[in-house]
C-alpha cells in the first residue's frame, strides 16, 4: 500500500497540497479540538476485467490470503452501437430510478459500480442499495465494485466552488477514461479486442462534458433502443427520467405544495401538525384516515385535495382544519372505477384535482352531517400537507382496456393501470406493447406524483400471466403482500448440514452435541397437529408424579441448533420473518430439509428439542418450571380430529391416550383460570378448502370445526409462551424479545356500543378486558345462535394489532398482552414458521447458560430492526393467506350453480350494505343499485332509497323489490338483521380478480 500525502509531479491532482483534511471544533464546555482525517491513495485496486494481464498478478490478496476472482468478462456483449462489447459505468441516477430494468435477466452485464456511486446510492436509498449490493455478489451479472475513491488515479478532489454532485460526476468520468487507457494498454501486443467503456446517464451537462473529453455515453433510453427486446425494455425505464420540460408545459399546478421538511418537522414537535399512517377506506376511496400517537381517534382526510397525492401505507403529516370543515365518518360508498371511468390517460391538459361528480359526492356527504342531531358528533379532518416517507412497493393489476388505443400498434401510448387493491389509485403507465399486456396480470413500479397529474405516474416491470390462472393470480398475491418468495440461494443453502436428510442425532451419548442436554426419549410423547401438517414445531407429555402432582413438557423443535446468528440462512430467515401459509402451498421461513425433516418433530425418529417442563398441581396451578435442551423420540403424530377420537374412545386406555387424557383435563383448567383473569374469547371467520386429490383444484368450502384438542394445543402452547417470557426478561430486561397487545381506545368500540345499544338494546362495558368478556357473553339473541359470534367477530375488528418488541422500548405496564390477559408474553414454541421465536430460544439458551448470547441480540437498536420486520412481515402473512382464501373461495365456487345462503347484515351505508356468509367465512357488499329481488323489474333509483343513520336501517321502496310491474313495494334492511343471499362468482371489473358477488333475495332466514 502507498500512503501519499503529496501527489506525484505530473499528476492533475498535483495542485492539490496533501489528501488530506483538518477540522476544528468546538466542545460545549468551550474548548477547541483538531480532527485530522487523511486519505490513503493505492495504485493495486485492480480493475478486475479477465482481459488485463498486470492487474491479475498485481491484485492484492484478501484478509485470509485469497485472491479475489476477476469479474468482468474477456468478451463483454456487444450492441449495435458497441460492436466491439462493451463495459457499462450507470451514474448515480440510472441506479435510483431505472434499478427494475437493471436487474433484468436479458441485458446489462459487465457492469462497473463506482464507489463514488455505491455511496450516494445508499444515501439516497437504503432498499435500491440493498438491491444493488445483491447484484454485486451474484456471478450471473458481472456487476463490479470499483472503489475509485482509493486508486490514485481516478481519485478527484472538489475544487473550490464546485458542487458536491458536479464533482461526482467528474469523478465517474474520471474512472471512465482511466479504464479506457488502463485496458487499452492492457490489451496492446494482444490478440484481444478493446471493448468500449460506456458511462450511462441522464445528466445533459455530465453527458456534454464527457463527449467533450473523449468518452463514449449516452442516455438510458437511447443505450436500451440499441438491445434486441427494446420494446419491453423501454417500458422498464422509469417515468421519473423522462424530460422535465413537458411537465412545466402544463400550466398550473393542481395540488397544493407540500411544507418543507423543516417545517413539518417543527410542526409536529410544537404539536400543531400530526404524522401518521395514511390509510383509504376500503368502501370510499375519497374518504381516508392517519391515526396519530396524541389523537384518541383517527382524523379523517376527504376528498382529493385534502388526501394531496398521499397513497396508502404512506407516513404523513396532516394538519387539522377549521372546526366548521369537521365531518363525520362517510355514510355513502364510492368506488374509483365508477367515478373515473372517463378520465383520458393521455391527457396534457391541466386536471382538476377533482371531477363535479366527486365533488357532488362530497357535498351531499356535508348536507348529511349538517341535518344530523347533536350526538353524532363530526370528526376533527384534516389536510396532508407532506409525505415523510413513501410506502411505495411493486402493485399488481392489470390493463384498463378502456384506456388502450388500438390504432397506436406498437407505438407509445400511456394507458391506465387498475391495481389489485382498490385502495391504490390507477396509475398513469407509457407502453409500447399495450396489445402484449392487455388481459395479463403485470407489476408496475410508480415513480412520481407531480402537482400538475391527478395520478401517479410509473413503469411496466414485468408480465406474471394471463388474469385468472393460478399461477399468475398467486404470484399476484404474493407480490401484493410483500411476500419474499424466490427459492433460497446457494449461500443459505450452504449453511445446511452437509448430510442432508441423512443428519441423525448422534447414538453416542458422550457425542458433544449432547453436552447440556437431557435425554427425554423414553417419554411418551406426542404431536396433534392439523391434518397433513409436515413442519411439527411442538409436541407434549404428561404423567402423574408419585405427589399426585402432574409432570407436563411442552417440547419444541430446536431450529436454533442448526442456524447460527449471522450466517446466511439467518439472514434469510430475519428477511423473511414468518412461514406464509396459502391454500395450495407454504411459502418457507427455513429451507425445506430443516422445516419439513431435521428441525420437525415427526414421530419414530430422535430429534433434538427445547424443552419446558412443569410440575402442576391437579388445579393446573404451576409449582415449578424447567427449561432444558433435550433429544425427543415422539411416538405418534395426531390430527386434531385423531386425538379427539382417541381420547373419546374409552377403549383405549394405553399410557400414551391417558397422558392426552390428563393434558386435556389441565387444559381446561388452565382455560378456566385465564378467562377468570379476563383473557378475551374473540371469533374469526375461518374456512376449510376442499380440493381435488389429483388436480389440487377446489371443489367445496366448509367451516373449520375446532375441538376440544385445539383448545388444549392452545393452553399448552400459550403457558409455555409466558413461562419462557418471564424468564427471557428476567435474564435481559433491556433486550428480551416480547410479544404486547396493547389496550384498544374505548373510542374503537364507540360506533358498536350505539349498533348494539339502538339494535339489541344491549349494553357492550369496555372499562378492561374482563368488563369486555363479560359484556360479550351477554351478547345473546335467543332466537339467533350466530348472533355472538357475529359479535365477537366485530368486536375482533376494533382491536389494535399485537405487535412484537424489545422490552427496553416500552415501560413495563406496557407489556400486557390485553386478549390473553397477561402481564408478559412472547413467541417460543413455532420457531419453524417464526423468526421471533428464534429470537426467544436463543436468549432462552443463553438464560440457563447453555450457550453466550450473540452480541447482535443485545443491541437494542438491532432488536427493534428485527421487531419492525417481523411486525410487518407477519401481518402480511396473514393477509396473504386471507387472499388466498378468498380467491380459492371464488374458484370453488365458479363451476356451481348459483347457492343460496343465510347470512347477517354487519355493516349499513347510505346506498348498499354488507353481508356477512358464515358458511363461507366471507363478507360482501350489496349496492342499492344492483338491488333486484326475484320477480322484481328495473332498478333502484337513488331517490327510491332512505336511509336512517341513528337505527342503522336502509329502506327501499322500488318497482326493483316488486313482484309486479307498475307497483312499488318497501323492503327494509336493518343491522345485524338475518338476509337469505344469492351467491354467485363474477369477475370483478376494476381489479380482475373472481370475487364473490352477494345479491338480496329476501330478508329474514331461509323458509
């Protein structure tokens, strides 16, 4: 290594008096300190092209004394315009905003990535960096990390007056040249061709200047238009780097200008401003909310100017209007589609932020609130006045065909895209293969809502199929979720042991592996799963011990005897954060080898576990509690329904049936003691999906059934979760990896508190947990055995979210998990499917001194990354597997006759309702005006309809519920009211997906 401090003479750097800097400052107690940094140049950073000879003896070995393989190839791919091949150098920009097509499989290999560019990447956009760093460790790319910073001669020094991004890019184009010359003596004497070193960008100055100093260029459309799948390509392009010029051509700007950031930073801090999560109605995409920390109650954000360009998932700053502009919640449901089917994608001319039919809407919404009595108060609204930090993703949709010219061919055209969630707006989309794309699912990144566009703007990524097939309709779905699905790569593979499916638990007691653990193989022990489970997390055992107390273990998987912290399958694992379970396949946190064979415990074969183990009294009252690793042998593996039948079935009386026995007696117990405490009984809709055994297509739906063996499943699992809380939190009460439920507002509960009062009669406490779960055990209708769950399925709904953390962010009264009603809790026994739980073993571990904790899981910074994920992660898995649900739903349905089915009303607007079907576990919307009873003629007019917001009944008066032309008849429909429905599959046309489609044959249940 060369340290110079003075260039050599000669060099265009020799101006400069050292490569280095000084720095004074100032400490707060007023004394002066001197910061000397200084840069060490080095002229053995190898340019790692296969065609250069010195480099490759020259290049200086690794830490380990390894010499890194060359990256960039001898005979790089040639263009039109490059003929010779050809070595990229992207700036900057191309990186930030054409990353899509960079990753593409079929173009841009042998790629130099500066250091200079590497750096501003990252400071511009942790995930692109993220994204740009992967493609530098795979070997299909050739993507190359030069550090031009550190080669003598391509390392630049800002000059006095220059910018720091003009001095960027002088340092791209320095690397540039360097290159040029270095290869081209590199390959003098040789029979090798020079290929040409092309720096790409979209900067007119930086192009200008590097034509002027020699060095070939050009822009990223223009590069593209030379490769043979352009059209595609071009698609690809971000609309973020089309020329600026036509936006300023508009005229005036439509939506207001957002506050600096200064600004809005000193807003909240002062509290006249509020940051929060933005989020759209799913019945009104007009009407928006952003719950903020200081605010009971979330503000509601309505009409177009006020949401001002904010999309959904976005962090905002709002600010609340005038009392007089308060409203309350939107009793009306307005669909995007209905309003905006005319809206012209190509449009040039100034938009009004909203349409006169967007606006009508608005106002009549205002009438309402003014006519309204003085107890249904208006919410406090609001304005978003900026965009902290963007929640765009990739979005799934397809084509509005209305929007598609057809005489254009293959020329440009910007054409609509209508996302998979109704709650995205469409996006604005230039195209050359609109004909291609048309009725195909594809994925669009946005990337840019200007004032002057009443939609974002954004680019073709790619096509995941045609709409309605499977494999396109998962994919979507998973891509909508956020779900990493690529098969794992070599790196995590690796880490797997090296004998496979052959792996056993060693025989040899005095093996190492055994140092610490217990041998618990001559336990009878079992699983009881669902039905054709493969990844088995846990299994259990009970006894009676010589006391007449009961002897019970909770043994799960031991996941973390076979990833380590920091190595690449843990990396991955930490990405992914959860299993993601669809109908029709498991979507992994681990690869299949661990999670299906040597992590689960499948039965007849040793496998390594962590086991808890309890002494309870015959109350199910704990009298001490163990923690231990363990080797297991399970000796059978039940279904829920298997175990039931054999603990009913009094003619088995071996030990294995009467430990379940004794397990399912505890169970109850313990069941008992936390309802008594005021653990929450709540319900979900859940559906079994019947497929066909060679196909996999589904035939039928059925409602799960739950049996006493879940519940005990459940007990088990939950009292194991806050044993290994407790003593995770005692041992690190900075750093223990919880799992809280925080106490919902009394506000959330506010508008079912008025349904059930003005409906039932019935009065809903929510002072605590307890008050609740008494409350809703009174929630009976008699003469409606549903009517409780439908209750608790609502109540379910106005609960916050349980979240994971570190037990150093919050106070301790603050870790109660309200459902469960427990002061602490975390995730132990599911550590296959959840990366939390690998968490929590591994600070278990290290709690009884198995093993030293890694230092990364006492960081608290680290630990509340790890939580941030996985809380994402996690709740989009289980919204994946609700989509997933749904569509299979739908597809089960599509080849049936038309059903008919009971359900309950559980939701009223001003113009339709929503049904709630238990036999499908399902909820769907019935508008007004595609109401038609049999016999009925014609359809409702909005002026044959009224509606009363304080008893939450809807009365329709129309020739459409008439069995008789020429003669209205009145229908009414009241909430939580039993309907007979008509359940039909139909491809909706804003999304394209199969929903199901609910229609209204009669009030009241079935005859």
């Amino acid at each position: 290594m060369t340290s110079l401090k003075r260039p050599a003479t000669g060099h265009d750097n020799a101006s400069m008096p050292n490569i280095s800097s000084k720095v004074f400052v100032r400490s707060g107690k007023g004394k002066c300190q001197k910061i000397v940094r200084e840069l060490y140049l080095r002229q053995d950073i190898p340019c790692s092209s296969k065609l250069c000879s010195p480099c490759n003896f020259n290049a200086p070995a690794d830490a380990n004394g390894k010499v890194l393989s060359f990256v960039l190839s001898e005979r790089p791919a040639g263009t039109s315009a490059f003929t010779n091949g050809h070595y990229l150098i992207p700036d900057t920009n191309i990186f930030l905003y054409c990353m899509d097509i960079i990753e593409t499989e079929s173009a841009f290999y042998d790629v130099i990535v500066l250091q200079t560019v590497l750096e501003e990447v990252r400071n511009r956009s942790l995930p692109l960096y993220n994204r740009l760093r992967s493609l530098t460790r795979t070997d299909e790319k050739r993507f190359y990390v030069f550090h031009n910073e550190f080669r003598q001669e391509t390392y630049v020094k800002r000059q006095p007056g220059e910018s720091i991004n003009d001095r960027n890019d002088r340092a791209v184009r320095r690397a540039c040249a360097w290159y040029k010359s270095h290869l081209a003596d590199a390959v003098a004497g040789t029979t090798s061709k020079l290929p040409e070193i092309v720096m790409l960008s979209d900067d007119r100055e930086n192009l200008r200047n590097a034509k002027e100093e020699g060095i070939a260029c050009c822009p990223i459309k223009e590069y593209v238009k030379g490769l043979k799948n352009a059209d595609e390509l071009l698609d690809m392009i971000s609309a973020a780097v089309e020329d600026q010029e036509s936006k300023l051509t508009k005229g005036g700007m439509l939506y207001p200008e957002y506050y600096s950031l200064s600004k809005m930073l000193t807003g909240v801090k002062a509290g006249t401003l509020h940051q929060g999560i933005f989020n759209v109605s799913p019945y009104n995409f007009l009407e928006g909310s952003v719950g903020t920390a200081g605010l009971d109650k979330a503000l509601l954000v309505l009409g177009r100017e006020n949401i001002n360009r904010a999309v959904q998932g976005d962090l905002v700053v709002v600010e609340i209007l005038p009392k007089d502009q308060w409203k309350r919640p939107s009793t009306k449901i307005v669909d995007e589609e209905t309003l905006t089917k005319n809206d012209n994608p190509e449009s040039d001319q100034p938009e009004a932020i909203e349409t006169e039919q967007e606006r009508k809407a608005l106002v009549e919404e205002a009438r309402k609130t003014q006519g309204a009595p003085l107890e249904s108060r208006p919410q406090p609204t609001a304005k978003v006045v900026g965009v902290v930090k963007r929640n765009w993703r990739y979005y799934v949709g397809h084509v509005d065909p209305s929007s598609v010219a057809s005489s254009r061919g293959r020329g440009q055209q910007t054409v609509f895209l209508l996302p998979m969630d109704k709650r995205i707006p469409k996006i604005r989309m230039r195209t050359r293969q609109a004909s291609e794309i048309l009725g195909k699912r594809i994925v669009v990144s946005i990337d840019a809502w200007e004032r002057t566009s009443r939609y974002p703007v954004g680019h073709f990524v790619r096509s995941l199929g045609e709409v309605e097939t499977k494999e396109a309709e998962t994919e979507a779905l998973l891509l909508e979720w956020d779900v990493q699905y690529r098969p794992f790569p070599k790196a995590v593979l690796d880490c797997l042991p090296k004998e496979g499916h052959e792996w056993k638990v060693p025989a040899n007691a005095e093996d190492p592996l055994w140092t610490g653990r217990k041998d618990f193989r001559d336990l009878l022990i079992c699983s009881i799963d669902p039905p054709g489970c493969q990844d088995i997390d846990d299994a259990l055992h009970a006894r009676v011990l010589p006391n007449g107390n009961y002897e019970v273990g909770v043994h799960i998987a031991d996941v973390t005897h076979f990833v380590k912290p920091n190595n690449p399958m843990d990396d991955e694992a930490t990405a992914r954060g959860t299993t993601v379970y669809l109908v029709d396949k498991r979507i992994d946190m681990l690869p299949m080898l661990l999670g299906t064979d040597l992590c689960s415990l499948i039965p007849y074969v040793d496998r390594f576990a962590f086991s808890v183990i309890w002494e309870l009294t015959p109350d199910a009252q704990i009298v001490n509690v163990n923690f231990t690793k363990s080797a297991i042998r399970s000796r059978e593996a039940f279904s829920y329904e298997q175990a039931q039948i054999r603990i009913d079935d009094s003619s088995y009386q071996d030990d294995l049936t009467k430990g379940m026995r004794m397990l399912l007696m505890l169970s109850k117990k313990l069941r008992q003691h936390r309802m008594d405490a005021g653990a929450l009984n709540l319900a979900s809709p859940e559906v079994k999906i019947q497929t066909d055994s060679e196909t996999s297509d589904p035939v039928d739906v059925e409602t799960k059934q739950l049996r006493e063996t879940n519940s005990l499943v459940e007990e088990f699992m939950l009292l194991a979760n806050i044993s290994v809380a407790t003593k995770i939190y005692q041992a690190f009460p900075q750093t223990a990896m919880l799992r809280r439920h925080g106490a919902p507002p009394a506000t959330n509960f506010e508008e079912l508190q008025a349904q059930l009062k003005v409906r039932k009669g019935m009065r809903l406490l929510v002072d605590s947990s307890r008050a609740l779960a008494d409350s809703l055990d009174t929630c009976v209708d008699p003469a409606e055995p549903f009517f409780n769950t439908l209750v608790r399925i609502l109540a379910t709904r106005c609960m916050l979210a349980a979240e994971y953390f570190c037990s150093g962010t919050q106070a301790y009264e603050e870790y109660r998990h309200y459902g469960l009603a427990t002061e602490i809790y975390t995730h132990f026994t599911s550590p296959i499917r959840r990366y939390a739980d690998i968490v929590a073993h591994r600070q278990l571990a290290a709690a009884i001194g198995y093993e030293k904790l890694d230092d990364s899981l006492q960081s608290k910074s680290k630990l509340e990354g790890i939580c941030k994920n996985i809380n994402v992660r996690h709740r989009n898995a289980q919204f994946a597997g609700r989509a997933s649900v749904e569509y299979y739903v739908g597809q089960a349905l599509r080849n049936k006759d038309m059903v008919e089915e009971e359900g309950f009303v559980m939701r009223i607007f001003s113009n339709g309702f929503v049904v709630f079907v238990p036999r499908f576990g399902i909820d769907g919307l019935i508008r007004t005006k595609e109401l038609q009873l049999p016999g009925g003629h014609g359809v409702v007019a909005e002026e044959e309809v009224a509606f009363d917001p304080e008893q939450y009944v809807l009365t329709i008066e129309s020739e459409a519920v008439s069995g008789r032309p020429g003669r209205k008849e009145k229908v009414e429909v009241g909430l939580f009211e039993k309907v007979v429905v008509r359940v039909r599959n139909v491809k909706e046309e804003s999304t394209g997906k199969r929903k199901i489609k609910l229609e209204l044959v009669r009030t009241g249940g079935k005859k």
